[in-house]
C-alpha cells in the first residue's frame, strides 16, 4: 500500500479467522507490509523535505518565527553546531555527562533516555548537521529554534549513516547557546522513531539487533535466536546488493505500536518493515497480534521486505502481489504448499467471485483480515508457481527487474523469462484456482 512517508508492510495475514481474532496479538496474523513513499537519505520523501535554513512548513513554531539579523543568527549557528559537535563526542565515547553538559535541566531526563536508548542499540556513528542559520522565535528573545538531520549507524562503525530530521529549541546563555529540547521526528511515517520515545533493551547478534521495552526484557533471547533464523533466509533475497549490515528489530507493546514510525496501521497488522534511509528498513513486530507458533514466519517474511526492497523506494500498486508474495514464500522456508496456512482463505475469496488480476490484488486499509489474509496467499501462490518453472534464481532476478531496474513487470518477463508476461499472469491465476 502507498503512504505518504516510508514503506510499510502490510502485515501478514496467515491465521484463520480465529486467529483473526487474536491478531492483536504479533506475528502470526496477515504481515502487513506497508509500503511508505521511496526515501533516499533522508527521513521524509526528497519532493516534501524543506530547503536548508527555511522552516518547515508543516512546523506552526516555524511559521512563528521572526528574521534576525544574518550575523547574529550565523553567529549562534556555529556555536550551536559547535555544541552538537561536544555532544555527538560525548555520545560515542559513552559519556552520559557529556552528552547532558549542553542541555537546558529540565531537557535532561528526556536526553538521557535517549542517551541510553541509543548506547543500548550500539551507536557507533553520530552526527549532527544543523540546516541554515537558527530561526529567532517570535516573542520570546533569545529563543531560538534549529532543525538538524543526525545521522547514525547502529552496531556497525562503517555504514552508510542513517539520517532523521528533526527540531532543536535553545535559548542564549552568555557566549555558549543551551539546548532547550529536541523535539520527536515528524516526517510522515518515519518518526518518531523507537528511540526518541522509548525507553530501550536490546540482543545483538552477528546479523541482527532486537530492541523492545523492559517490560518485554525476557523474550530478547527468543526474539533474537527467531531473528538469526529468519536472516539466514532473509539473505538469500537481497536481489540488489549485499544483504543488511545488521537487520533492525523493535518489538512494539501496545503503545508502542500505536507510537512508532507514526503508528496507524491497519487493525489487520502484525508486522511491518519502515523505510528509514536510503535502502534501509528497520521492521516492528506486534507484541499483540503474535500467536501461539511464535514469530519465525513472521520474522522470515519481515525480515525479506528489509533485504529485498529497493533502495530507492517502492509505492505498492501492481507489484504488491510480487513484493508480498516473495516475503511469504521466504517465510514459508520451502514448507509443501498444502501446509501453507492462508489456502482457506484464499479458497473462499476465489471461489467468492474474484476476478483473476495480481495487478489489483493489495488489499485497502480497511479491508477484513480474511480478504487481506487472502491477498497474501494468492501472492504467495503466484509467486510459489514461477519458482517452480523457473528457479529461485530466476524469480529473485524477475523481482530485482520488476522493482529495482524501472521495468514494468511485462518487460522484465520478457528480459528475465524470455516470455511475454501475460500468458504466465494467466497461468499463475489458474494455480492459484487449482491450489484453492
């Protein structure tokens, strides 16, 4: 589905109607993989993102504003930068001190769960670059507000930095300018993210980081052995460039989920995978929806989104069917099709009248779990049809032409299969009948 900010996925729906019921509960319902407008290197879509050193638009403080004079603003701005230099140090080398020093008291316990948030997720890079000159803020002098793009790495010390734009507030001090507050991201569906807003515990391993709230400290050892799993799967598809440095998990409580990236997803979600650079994702399992089997599948299937996805975006429309219908078969793990657990659903939305296009499968927002449900299979079927012609291989190279080279789906077919694409939409249709 398309939104206005990062990819999410619509969550997946597998369980039967009784497991509807309980998909607020987290994985084993219909993973919803959302799909958030294509992002690179920044935290909002390029065509919204404001230009350095003017407000934003979608900022009522900002609109605020007033002009101050060009020196005194580039003045401060440098002792501004000057001081998220001192802090960004001070955060690297794990001195929780240092990282307070430049902040307003009152700003403190907020920047301090921050600090401990992001130390918890292994922050080996972090930078701040500040956009233009400070804005004065009407009304209220020597008050000032400064948005700034950080950009960080977790666990890893030589990735490409992931960038998050958001509002810093100051007041004048003497010579050196106080940090007031930093405010949570706001662009579209991409903040805030876990770590501005949340307090964090985290299991690192050598593919994976999982982070979730205290109060789900225990199920780290799990949640982090089902992600090493699923990474191993997750790997093979990574259709245009190496695999994840690490794959970012965060396991969402209640408010959690209603929270991060934004919240808002569809009631029929148990996972998503959110755009949060330029061809990274990070994914957010349910606590609420995750059933009784546990969240392998889920996982598998979240994790794949991570790994395939293009760097530069993807908007949903025709290839959901292809995005969602290859992270469910990698979830399946190459299970037989009849032990697939979405065919009674996909057998009732058939035989119900449906009318045969992939192209016009992605279910709305709205949509009941057990039409989403069947969304999922009727791509996982496909999508299970043309490995069983062509190859892994093959398919994974039809998926990087369809999505990643800016190919409609016909041309790729004919590049990658040596067929014209419509005979073999028609012939994954009539599996899809047949398996029903």
């Amino acid at each position: 589905m398309t939104e206005d900010a990062p990819r999410r996925r619509p969550r997946w729906p597998r369980r039967t109607a009784l497991a509807v019921a309980l998909s607020l509960l987290v994985c084993g319902l219909p993973a919803v993989l959302l799909a958030d407008a294509a992002e690179r290197g920044a935290d909002r879509p390029a065509a919204a993102r404001p230009a350095a050193g003017r407000a934003d638009p979608a900022d009522p403080v900002d609109q605020a504003g007033q002009a101050a004079p060009a020196g005194r603003a580039a003045h401060l701005g440098r002792d501004l930068a000057a001081q998220l230099d001192r802090q960004a140090v001070a955060l690297r080398r794990g001195d929780r001190a240092g990282f307070l020093a430049i902040a307003d008291r009152p700003a403190r316990p907020d920047l301090a769960r921050r600090y401990a948030a992001l130390r918890a997720l292994r922050v080996t890079v972090w930078r701040a670059e500040p956009e233009g000159p400070p804005t004065a803020v009407a009304g209220q002098p020597g008050r000032w507000r400064q948005p700034v793009t950080f950009r960080y790495c977790l666990v890893v010390p030589d990735c490409r930095p992931d960038p998050v734009r958001v509002q810093t507030r100051w007041r004048e001090s003497g010579d050196t300018p106080v940090l007031v507050a930093v405010e949570e991201s706001r662009a579209g569906r991409t903040g805030p993210r876990p770590w501005e807003v949340s307090e964090l515990v985290t299991a690192v391993g050598p593919r994976t980081v999982v982070a979730t709230t205290p109060a789900y400290r225990g199920r780290l050892p799990g949640l982090l052995a089902g992600a090493e799993a699923a990474a191993q799967v997750a790997d093979r598809f990574a259709v245009a460039g190496p695999p994840p440095d690490r794959y970012r998990i965060f396991y969402a409580g209640r408010a959690e989920w209603r929270r991060w990236y934004g919240g808002g997803r569809p009631r029929w979600t148990a996972g998503y995978a959110v755009t949060v650079g330029d061809g990274r994702h990070e994914v957010v399992l349910n606590a609420a929806a995750l059933t009784a089997s546990g969240p392998d599948e889920l996982l598998r299937h979240e994790l794949t989104h991570a790994a395939s996805l293009p760097a530069a975006g993807w908007r949903g429309g025709t290839t959901w069917w292809l995005v969602e219908g290859l992270a469910e078969y990698a979830a399946t793990d190459h299970a037989p099709v009849d032990r697939y657990e979405g065919l009674d659903e996909v057998h009732r939305f058939v035989t119900g009248g449906w009318d045969g296009r992939l192209a016009a499968l992605a279910p709305a927002d709205d949509a009941p779990a057990d039409r989403a449900g069947a969304a999922y299979g009727i791509g996982y079927l496909a999508v299970r049809h043309l490995v069983d012609r062509y190859g892994e291989q093959r398919v994974r190279d039809f998926f990087r032409a369809a999505l990643s080279g800016g190919r409609a789906v016909e041309e790729a077919s004919a590049q990658v299969f040596g067929e014209p694409w419509q005979p073999l939409h028609d012939e994954c249709v009539a599996y899809v009948r047949a398996r029903a």
